[in-house]
C-alpha cells in the first residue's frame, strides 16, 4: 500500500489494488486525524503559539491553538502523560510545538507511520505494476546534460521500450524516436499517467536518474509534478513572487528511502539487493555498481562499444556516432535491473516485510524504523522523543577475535564450524532483557557488561539486572516472532509451486529481518527506543556466550 502525505492539500492519501487489480484509493483529512504527541501530564498547558514559514515562496505567520487530552497513556517510568493536537493540523507544525516542553514523547514519529500504527492492521495482498526504468544522457558538446534516451520495463505487459531523440532525422529508426528531448520526455509521462505504476524501480535512481528527470523535465518548461498522481513532487513547488515552477535543493538531495513522487514507490533497487544479500550472509560486495553486481550475480555484462571502447568515449559520442549500441546498452542496464529483481525477488521481499509490520515503505529499510513501529503496536507505555544531539555513552561491543593473538593462525585441517541461530536475540530472551525488566536489584538473570571482547581473563565487572517475574516486551517479540517464522519455514518447504516457495521465504526472511533490528533499535542512541544499558547487556552477553563455547572446545 501506498501512504503519501499531500500537504498542500491539508490531506494524505492511501492507494492499493483490489484483488483483481483494480486501481482503489482512499483520501484522509488531516481534520480527520490529526496529527500529535504527548507530554507528562502535569506540564502546564499553553492554548497557543503563533509560528513563521515559508508558504510558496512568502513569508508568513500563523497561530495554532493547542488542545490537550488524558487518554490514560504513560511513560515507561508510570507517570501519566496527555495527548498534544493542535489546529490547524498540519503535521510540519510538530517540531516548532515540540520545542515548547522539555520533554515530550513520540514527537518524532513521522505522521504516515502514526496513522498506519494507530489505523491499520493488515495491508491488501495484490500485484504491484512495476516501471524499471533508467536514464541516459550526454555528456560534454552541445547537448550537455541533456536526456538521450529512457528505457523501461513494464512488468504487468511485459514489454521493453527504449525512447530516443536526435536533433537531426536519424538511419536508425524505430517507432520510439522522437525530434526532440521534450518529445520523449511528454511521452514518457503520458505513460507514467496512464498506465498508473505503484512502483518505479531503478539502480541508485534517487541519486542520478529521478533528480535528472525532474531536472529536464523542468528545463524543458514542463511541470515534473505530473509524474505524481496527486500532482506533487518533493522539491517541485510554484513560486507566487516570480509566478512560476521552480526546483528546490531537495530534488539533488533525496535519500535513498526517500518517496518523493507522492502516490508512487520509489525503489532503488542497488539498496535492496544489498540488504537481501548481507541478509542472506553471502559475503560482502567490493561494489554495488550495475556492471559488476549483474556479472557477479548473472553472470552476465553490460554490453561494450567496439567503436568506443573507453567508456567516457562511450557516453560522449555514442548517442548519436555508434547509436545502435547506444541503445541497446540503455535496453541492457533495464534487463539486467529486471532480472536482479525477479529472479531474487527483491522488491517482493521488501514488500513482504512492509506487509509484516503494516507500515509505509520507507519504514522498511532501516532498523530504527522497523522496530520502532513494532514496539510502538506493541508497547504498553510511550517512548520518549529521541534527542539527536544528545549525549553519546560508549560500550563495548562485539568479540574481536585475533588469531595470531590466540595463536590460531595458519593451516588448519579437520576444522569443524557452528554458528549461535540468532545470537542476540537469543540473548535478549536468555536474560529478560527489555526496557521494562531492568531491576536495581540484583537477580539471576545478571550480565556483565565489561565481560572482555577477547578470550583473556575477565578483569573488571560493572552488572546490569534483569527481572525473572515476568517476560519483558524485547524477548517476547522474539519468541512471537521465531514462532511466525517457522510457520513460514513450514509452508516454504512444503510447497511445490517455485512462486509459493519464494513468497513463503520473502515472509520467513522478512520475519528475520525484523527480529534483527531490534538491537539496530535499542543500540540507535537519539532515538526514543535506544537504552544503552539493553544494547550493553546484549553485546555482553554474546561475548560471554561464545567465549563459554570457545573455552569448551579449547578443552577438547
């Protein structure tokens, strides 16, 4: 499901599928919920502030009047908070409202995640359309900057388009040339708008091809919000003083999460295939380049120029002196893009995870994210709001195993290999660790935290406590977790259908991914759910879990 926040609208929109793939969508009034956070209950209550932005290009003031409400909600400490909303409710006033208490909570969750925690339950399981699409253009001469051709792949047709121009009639001739850059850029657009994609797939696109999109449509005096189907674009805004469109730093800036394209997806797929491939414990990649990740992965490469061997050569003057091969290499990077995704499932797996923990998108790609909506469903009290520029404290963290300290290096033979499944969660359930279960008191479920990172003898001792009356939320998410991911194991095995088998293992690994933020969570100092003492107990307790199995087979 797509959330886009519509701002100039005073609204947010939801789009999905049916199950027939039938285009449905559904608009929600910010009037209709409002946005908010909470503050200690006995903080004293201001009726209203008056604030100052930038409204198309204009400098104006404006007056919110804030409401408060008990809602029975508390911090993880017991005391009693009340909910903060204001009018008008406009999600971008939260960090001038915030700065008026010391302390607030949840004031740094992002509104679409607070409307998918607090609305949704389940996301509609359907088939995404899919755009993978690239860009090239010229570089140097006449034409600098300018975009040459577009290639994309429609993965509901499945069909291939490359579109070019060339400023003079060319012998290489298709149905897809056009006289002119705006030309092709129109028709691209068109088909953005009527075959209505939930997702445009592209290699480190939120880096190079979509801000050099926008860029061109632009300069071309076209509107580059039309590529949204609610007419706005991150960046692209109407400035009233010079009655005209303008670009703002943001369109060279999106990160690579970013949805800038409101009622689209926006996948880098060069960001997901990495996850999947560090996930999945296959090494490191020396290089997410196209070129070398397709010959690594496929085994196949881009294709080269004899005219131009030397790739600056290629870029500069193939467009319009070895065109042919210009537009097949454009035709390639799209294939290859197509083929890293489908045949890993990449964007699926990303999608089955976005379905796991109901939220946006951009939610599922770094951890403080994915366990903090989590926790957020399942928590019975409030995280504070992070405070980025707050104090940092250091801890040890993982063991840093050196073998010609431990005189291990050198040739081996007969060597036999095991691996903890799961080693810090496994440790967040051996010892009760969560934010609720640290005790003052001393218990059995004690770490301690100075335990060394190598195998010499334990010197200095500073313990953290853990209660044993009852499970703490971190361990329970653990073991609910481990449960729905066998479930997955189970279905994934049983099936005998290549389809069914990758769907059951984009949920069973979707599931793992998750279980694994949760320390990225606890560890993520600025942010609400970070606790150094958890993240200290955690990394403790692996090192004395594999130190206790290494001394065992230095006994054997």
């Amino acid at each position: 499901m797509i959330i886009s926040a519509i701002d100039k609208d005073n609204m947010f929109a939801l789009r999905w599928r049916d199950e027939n793939n039938n285009r449905q969508e559904k608009t929600v009034l910010y009037s209709d919920f409002s946005p908010y956070f909470y503050i200690l209950a006995k903080e004293i209550e201001r009726s209203s502030i008056t604030i100052t932005e930038f409204v198309n290009g204009r400098k104006d003031s404006f007056r919110i009047d804030i409401s408060y409400e008990v809602d029975g909600s508390v911090s993880l400490d017991g005391r009693p908070l009340k909910k903060v909303t204001w009018t008008p409710p406009k999600p971008t006033y939260t960090r001038e409202l915030k700065k008026q208490w010391e302390k607030t909570f949840e004031a740094d969750v992002p509104f679409h995640y607070r409307y998918a925690i607090d609305n949704l339950t389940v996301l509609p399981e359907y088939k995404l359309r899919k755009f993978y699409w690239d860009l090239e253009w010229q570089q140097g001469g006449k034409y600098d900057g300018a975009i040459t051709c577009i290639s994309y792949y429609d993965n509901y047709d499945k069909k291939s388009k490359v579109l070019w121009w060339t400023p003079e009639e060319h012998e290489h001739s298709t149905n897809f040339r056009f006289d002119s850059e705006k030309q092709m850029l129109i028709y691209f657009m068109g088909q953005i708008n009527d075959k209505d994609p939930d997702m445009l797939i592209a290699w480190f696109g939120s880096k190079f091809d979509l801000p050099k999109l926008i860029e061109r449509i632009h300069a071309n005096g076209l509107d580059p919000r039309k590529l949204s189907p609610y007419n706005n674009v991150k960046g692209v805004y109407f400035d009233t003083n010079e009655g005209g469109l303008k670009l703002s730093k943001a369109v060279n800036n999106y990160s690579p999460i970013e949805q800038p394209i409101k009622g689209r997806l926006i996948l880098n797929l060069d960001l997901a295939f990495e996850r999947q491939w560090n996930d999945a414990q296959r090494g490191t990649l020396p290089s997410l380049a196209l070129d070398y990740v397709s010959e690594f992965v496929l085994g196949e490469k881009k294709l080269v120029s004899e005219k131009f061997p030397d790739k600056n050569d290629f870029f500069q003057k193939g467009w319009l002196e070895d065109t042919e091969t210009y537009l097949d290499y454009a035709k390639k990077d799209v294939d290859l893009i197509v083929r890293l995704d489908e045949e890993n499932y990449t964007s699926e797996a990303v999608i089955a995870l976005q379905r796991l923990i109901v939220a946006p998108f951009d939610a599922c790609f770094y951890a403080s994210n994915m366990g903090g909506i989590y926790f957020m469903r399942n928590a019975w009290w409030k995280a504070p709001t992070g405070d980025k520029e707050g104090e940092r404290m250091d801890y040890e963290g993982a063991m840093i195993y050196d073998p010609q300290t431990e005189g291990t290096n050198g040739l081996h033979l007969g060597v036999a290999a095991f691996d903890f499944a799961g080693l810090y969660p496994s440790m967040m359930i051996a010892r009760n660790i969560s934010w609720e279960t640290k005790s003052t008191e001393e218990t059995e479920f004690g770490v301690n935290i100075l335990v060394p990172r190598d195998f010499s003898p334990v010197a200095n001792e500073d313990w953290r406590y853990y209660k044993t009356d009852k499970m703490g939320l971190l361990p329970k998410a653990v073991l609910d977790l481990k449960t729905l991911r066998n479930y997955y194991k189970r279905k994934m095995y049983s099936s005998k259908d290549p389809l069914e088998f990758a769907k059951w293992n984009n949920n069973q690994m979707a599931v793992k991914r998750l279980m694994a933020s949760f320390y990225g969570v606890v560890g993520y100092q600025g942010f609400g759910w970070a606790d150094v003492d958890l993240a200290a107990s955690i990394t403790a307790s692996a090192r004395e879990a594999i130190r206790e199995a290494a001394f065992k087979v230095m006994e054997l």
